[in-house]
C-alpha cells in the first residue's frame, strides 16, 4: 500500500510544479530533492510492500515511508493556502526524515528483500485486451437441486397462512445467490401477487425496513423491466418500465408513509398484505430481535404467502418458524468447485484448464474447502497470473506457509487476492470499505470518487474515467467485487461487495491508516490518524471526534444527520482545509460561504440543500471536479463556471439553473452536465462543451430549437442525451414527481441531427413530439430510446421501420401514445431488442 501512496504523491509533485509554480517560490530546490528521494525509496517498496506482513523490520520501514508521505503532502496542500516561512521550515524537516528512513534501511539490515510473489504484481492481459463476458453471480454452479427444492417450498407446497422457509449456511456459502436465483425465476413471479426484497445486515433499522417493503408491494406494477423480454403484441399497460411512474395520489401516499413511526408502517403494511399471496425475501438477517421487529407486520395473508430469510445464524431461522425445517446449504461437491474454478480462473480460454496444470489447479480447489466465495476469489487470483507450474507453485506454497501460522483458510484466500493486486488498484479495493453493508453502488459515483482521490493513473489516449471503468472490470475479473446491474450497453452500472471482502477492506484501511469507519475511538488506530473518516447511519454520535480529525482529513462522508453546529465545525475549523472530498448524504440547510476556503476540493456531494443558491465562494475552489446533489434544485453564480477542471455536474432529481449568460469556453473538462436549465447561456456556451459525455436539459425547448439544434451536433464525444419539455399548461396526463409540467403547445425540437451523433448510446426524450421519428434519424449505435408523454395522435403503425435500422437498439420505452396497440411490425425484426 506504501507503494501506491508515494506512486500517487510523486505524481502530484510532478504536476504542482508544472501548474503551481508561482506559488512556490523559495521551495523548489527542496521540493526537488524530496521528490528525487522519494523516487529513490520507490524503487524498493514493490519488494518491501510485499514482505511486511511477515518482517516486522520491513513493516516498520514501510509504514514510515508511508507516514513521511502523507505528511509531505499535508505539509505542501498546506503551504499552498498560506505561504508562511514556518511552513518552508517544514518542508525542510520532511526531507530531514526522509535522509534518517534511507539510512535505516542500511542499519536495520533491510536489503534483499525480494518476494517470490509480489503483492504487487502487474501480470495479466493487456490494456484493450478483452477476456470472456462475466460469469454473473446468479449463473454460477452448484446450486441447481437447493434451488429446485426451495422452489418447491414456495410454491408447491399450499398452506392456510403464511410461512417462512429459512436458508442457512456460513458466510460466503452462496445463500444470497441462491435466494436470487430464486427470487427472479419466472415461476415465481407468476405464483405471488406481491413480491419484496429487503437487506437486514449488523446494522438495520426496523422502520426503514418496513418502510422499503411497503415502496415494493404499494406499486401498482412490479418493476420488471430489467427482465422483461418482448413477446410481440403487448398493450401499452405491459410495457416494464425503467423508472416508476406515479400517480399524483401515489405521491402524496408515499409523503405520507415517510412521516409515519415504526409502529404505524407496520400496521400499514399487514393491512395491504392481508389479502394478497405474498412474498417477501429477508436477506442476511443476523439476529432474532430483527426478526421480531418485522414478524407482526407479515400476516397470514392469501393460503401460500411466503417469507424467505437468509442467515448464517440457526438460531434465528427455527425461531422464525418452528414449523418450517431450515434449509441448509452444504459446502460445494469437489466436481463443482473445480467447475466453478475454471470458469473464474481460464475465461479467456473458454474455461478449460491446460492438461499441465490441472494437478495444481485441484490443490487450489481442495484449499478452499468447498467454500464458492473462496474458489471464485482464488480463481480470480489465478486469472491475472501468469500459467505456469513454477509460478502456480509459488502461489501454493505462499498459501501453505500462512496456513501453518494459523491463519484461516477463507481470510488467507481473500487476504492473498488483496495482496496480489498491482499497487495502483489495491486504493480502489480498500475505498470500498466507505460504503455501507450491502448496498448497490453506482459506477459512475464509484468511478467520480476515484479520479477525485488522484487514485487513477493517466494513459495516453484514454480519459481518467474510462481507466477507471478498466480498473472497476478488473476488480470484477478477480471475484473481489460483483457486478450487481448492467446497463443497457451491457456494461457496468452497479457493482456490491460481498461483506466478508467489506471486512477486509476496512481491516486493512485500518491498518494502513487509509480509512476510518464510523470514528469508533475504541478502535484499535486512532481515528485522528486515518487520511479518511466515513460516518454511517448507525454511528454512536458521542463518538464523532471532529477536532482530533479536522487537521489531517484528505475525504469526509457524512452519511447520518448533521446538526447546525456540527455543519459550522466542518466548513469553519480551522485546520480543516486540505479534504478532496466531501460527501454529505444527508439534507442541509445552506451551503455555507467558507466552502470556498476547501481549495483542494475536488468532489463535493450533498444529498440536498434547502436554500438552492450556491455561495459565489464556490468559485475559489478551482481543483473541483465533480460537484453531485441530490434531491434539490440549485442556482450556480457565474463564478462557478469559470471552475476549469470540472469534470461532472449532476443534479439528481431536480435542476439547474443558470444566471444570465456565463462564458463557459473555459469547460474543456467538463464530461457531466445533468439537468440544467435552457437559456440564453446556450447561444455562446453549449458549443463551447466540447468534451460532453452526457447531457440532459430541460426547459421550453422550442424556443431554443435552432440553437439547440446547431449546438447539440457540435458534441461530437456525447454517449447520452436526456431532452425534457417543460412549461406551466396543466394536463391530466402530466406525471407528479418531476419538478416541471409539459405544456400543451410546446414540442420537442426535430430529430434531424441525431444522426450525425455517432457515439450517442442513450436517448431520453420527454414531451410532446411534433410527429413520429423516422428512424433513420436516429444514431446507428443506440442502445436505448425512452420516448415518454410524447401525446403523438398519429398512428404508430405508419412508423415505417427500414431493414436494419436501429442495429444496436437493446432497450425501447415508450409512454403516452394512445393510439400505440402493438409495435410497428419492423421494430419486432430488430433482433439486438431486449426490453
């Protein structure tokens, strides 16, 4: 880890004196000598990062290294705000404590110390080489006859009232895959009339798990769309949508149920399942009190409802239904595990093992004990190395020689897949103890935060974010990160982690002072040495040291409520003022103005803020590259676009609005803008966007037609385009949770320049259209079309649909189009359609 932390800071060097060097007058000479040295004590740490586990010595010279960075780095981000002597002064002494770490070296006798196996290996395919598809997680083998048993129990068997059938097993067993697979079988889907899926995890919350049971089975339509294949004829009420739509009583609802108590959701929920064959699935729950917090709200409801849990406790599964014997889930046969290996393992050579290494291979199945996490996680371990005997031996024998020292089979296995990632990739890995337990996490925040923390390296001819898209497939090829929703272009767009590997993230943040989960100050490192501070829902507030912390945080994620004054500590303490990330899950009051003091800014999140204008401070912050809200609407002042390193301006559910006409020539970063306000600004400045990726824009977009027009074709590296129609004309058909309303006599602009778009993947169109598309019109490589309240009154069947129009269409939705009672006959011969 040493290694990736000075790879980083000596690229930082490199570029502050490229971009920073007026402000570093009077340090240059030992700015230079510190980066000379540095590069000098680089060159041993892949060796020595790869022997500290087992060399106390080594440990203690890495982790120097290690603290001597950190601190450089603080000291110059530092200097940097206030170029004071004293500051110079330190300077001085980093490279003093450097000059004693490189004599060390020599007087502790830490010379050779090469490893067999690296902890920091670089082996593998290429960059652009491209492996076999990924073997998702609920296609994975040795479940087949629990999966038709357990069918049978949900299904086959008719009871009087509700059951519950258990599933039990260890960690990394395979339950939750097996639940899945399950849970999305279409058998299922038509048996019960509502289904539910919620995760309990250590740390639950009994309302919010009631909470989300009632959002799945309130809807008046299970969400299927991921699913769903076409079937030809279908009526508009069948089309499965991407988003769910609500009525403007189901709103108010909703409102409702989010102000209601524990006790009251729960009755709420027994009422609506009390009637109805259910199906509810209770994945990961860990102790009998959760259970009896949820038990009162699952009625007896129609003969056949079902509750099915997951557990690694079977204490729990018989206290849930005495009746009901748990299922529990046996280790794999040794035949699927070696199965299951050369899936992971020889992917690319369509999972065949060669004849010379099938002996070894067996070796490595039989450590893992039928366990699945562990044969995937040693699969993917061996999928990046190199496929020879002498390597493959070292390996073993790397195994063999920690399993002697007591370390268990399963954590040796992880831990040797962690170890074995090369330097750069192994910060990404360790980031992902920040997130809750069992969570999807969206690639694109994933990816954000990444760049944000300066953990991607540069390539020529690749932009930051699509090395990162490499690093997030690679994590994925090697089992330590699972691939949760594709898009609809069939790459990533959520990943999740299994917990055992959360667990070894947040071990081994901990100990290379990397990251700080929720500021237990019981826990073994102190918190005020941690470069990160992650604080969940469940955090005991007594334990929120903001003043020990303030002075050394690089990133702060806020992810439970924030008081007033706990909002001042943050953007007015006077030592905080090196973070690179801020993030703010939670709403706030106001964006204070010291939020422009924050200058190494480069990722600020917040869930939503009340008062929607931004301080025109926040133009000070002139490293920011992403700027994500929530649930709110903002007004940015002209100085926030004169920020040149924006890279992702997003607005969740909401807008934003743009004052008077800001020059925004200076946004060659800039790959995100979601969703702003059309205006005058566009004449001059959406031209100017060059580098856009993804666009979406609302507004009255008819008065703004031509420049539109003229300025959309210009994007020429544009991947997505959302387009929505907005005015103040009421309408019975208008949807309820946008914060806008069609108007009836304005319409979206022509699609002529679509075509010329060649990149464009995704297309969202809402409002009125003046007439039906013709489909050559529309990019070549489009994978998903979402026309919605588009009130065409012609009749779609004259949509003339050419032979091999549309080639990449995967995803088509279409919403308020009355006359549509079936697909136009073309549109079923596009053979690449999904949904």
């Amino acid at each position: 880890m040493a290694e990736a932390v000075v790879t980083f800071f000596l690229q930082k060097l490199i570029d502050l004196v490229a971009q920073e060097a007026d402000f570093l007058v009077g340090v240059e000479e030992q700015l230079q000598l510190l980066r000379i040295d540095l590069q000098w004590i680089h060159s041993f740490l892949k060796d020595a990062d790869g022997r500290s586990k087992e060399n106390e010595r080594v440990k203690l010279w890495v982790s120097q290294v290690r603290d001597v960075t950190y601190d450089a780095e603080d000291v110059i981000d530092t200097f940097l705000i206030k170029i004071e002597s004293h500051q110079r002064k330190k300077i001085e002494e980093i490279n003093k404590r450097i000059e004693r770490i490189k004599h060390n070296k020599s007087s502790y006798g830490i010379e050779d110390i090469r490893v067999e196996i690296s902890g920091s290996s670089n082996e593998g395919p290429s960059r652009g080489e491209k492996l076999a598809p990924i073997v998702e997680e609920v296609d994975v083998v040795g479940f087949e006859d629990d999966v038709k048993t357990l069918t049978r129990k949900l299904i086959g068997e008719e009871t009087k009232g509700r059951t519950v059938i258990s599933i039990v097993g260890m960690g990394g067993l395979g339950k939750t895959i097996v639940a899945k697979k399950i849970y999305n079988s279409s058998d299922i889907e038509r048996h019960f009339d509502y289904h539910a899926w919620v995760v309990v995890s250590q740390n639950y919350q009994i309302r919010k798990l009631l909470l989300d049971i009632i959002k799945c089975v309130m809807v008046p339509e299970r969400k299927k769309s991921e699913r769903k294949k076409f079937e030809g004829k279908f009526e508009r009420k069948d089309f499965e949508r991407k988003e769910l739509e609500r009525t403007e009583s189901e709103r108010k609802e909703f409102e409702i149920l989010e102000s209601m108590g524990e006790e009251a959701l729960g009755m709420k929920l027994s009422e609506h399942l009390n009637q109805r064959r259910y199906l509810v699935v209770i994945d990961d729950i860990w102790c009998i009190e959760a259970w009896e917090g949820l038990e009162s709200a699952f009625p007896k409801g129609k003969p056949g409802s079902r509750v099915l849990i997951t557990t690694r406790n079977k204490e729990v599964a018989l206290f849930t239904d005495i009746q009901s014997p748990p299922h529990e889930l046996s280790l794999l046969r040794e035949d699927k595990c070696w199965e299951l290996f050369c899936k992971k393992a020889f992917r690319d050579v369509n999972y065949s093992c060669p004849t010379d290494l099938e002996i070894l291979g067996k070796k490595f199945v039989e450590k893992c004990g039928g366990l699945p996490l562990a044969v995937v996680a040693m699969g993917g371990f061996l999928l990046r190395k190199a496929r020879s005997s002498t390597e493959w031996e070292k390996v073993l024998k790397t195994i063999r020689l920690h399993l002697n020292e007591g370390q268990s089979q399963i954590s040796r296995i992880l831990a040797l897949s962690y170890d074995g990632l090369p330097y750069y990739m192994k910060s990404c890995f360790l980031y992902f103890g920040i997130f809750p337990e069992d969570i999807e996490i969206r690639k694109k925040r994933l990816i954000q935060l990444w760049v944000a923390e300066g953990f991607i390296q540069e390539r020529r001819g690749e932009t930051l974010e699509e090395v990162a898209e490499e690093y997030l497939q690679e994590l994925i090829d090697r089992s330590l990160i699972q691939l949760a929703k594709k898009s609809s272009g069939g790459g990533v767009k959520a990943c999740c982690i299994h917990d055992l590997l959360r667990e070894l993230s947040i071990l081994e943040a901990r100990e290379d002072k990397f990251l700080q989960v929720d500021g237990n100050i019981e826990d073994s490192a102190s918190p005020s040495s941690s470069r990160r501070f992650v604080i969940h829902q469940n955090i005991n507030r007594r334990y929120v040291p903001l003043d020990l912390l303030a002075s050394n945080l690089c990133s702060l994620s806020w992810l439970t409520k924030m008081s007033k004054e706990e909002l001042k500590v943050i953007f007015s303490h006077g030592s905080f003022k090196l973070p690179r990330v801020l993030d703010i899950g939670v709403t706030i009051s106001r964006l204070p103005k010291e939020v422009g003091d924050l200058i190494h800014l480069r990722y600020l999140g917040i869930y939503c803020i009340e008062n929607e204008t931004l301080p025109s401070s926040i133009g000070n912050l002139r490293n920011l590259q992403t700027i994500n809200m929530g649930k709110c609407n903002i007004h940015a002042p002209n100085s926030f676009w004169k920020l040149q390193q924006l890279r992702n301006v997003r607005v969740g559910a909401g807008k934003i609005g743009v004052v008077g006409c800001p020059q925004m020539d200076r946004l060659k970063n800039l790959q995100t803008l979601n969703m702003v306000t059309v205006g005058r600004w566009i004449e001059h400045g959406l031209s100017q966007l060059t580098n856009l990726r993804k666009l979406g824009m609302h507004g009255t977009l008819s008065l703004h037609e031509e420049v539109l027009s003229r300025s959309i074709v210009k994007l020429e590296h544009l991947h997505s385009l959302k387009l929505i129609g907005a005015g103040k004309t009421q309408s019975k058909r208008l949807f309820s949770f946008k914060p806008f309303n069609l108007i009836e006599d304005d319409t979206m602009l022509t699609f002529a320049f679509f075509e010329h778009l060649g990149h464009l993947h995704t297309l969202y169109l809402l409002g009125r259209l003046k007439e039906l598309p013709r489909l050559h019109e529309f990019p070549p490589n489009l994978t998903k079309l979402t026309l919605k309240y588009s009130f065409l009154e012609q009749d779609p069947m004259e949509w003339t649909v050419m032979e091999g129009a549309m080639p990449s269409l995967k995803c088509l939705s279409i919403r308020d189009c009355d006359s549509l009672k079936m697909l136009p006959e073309g549109l079923l011969q596009v053979t690449t359609r999904e949904e």
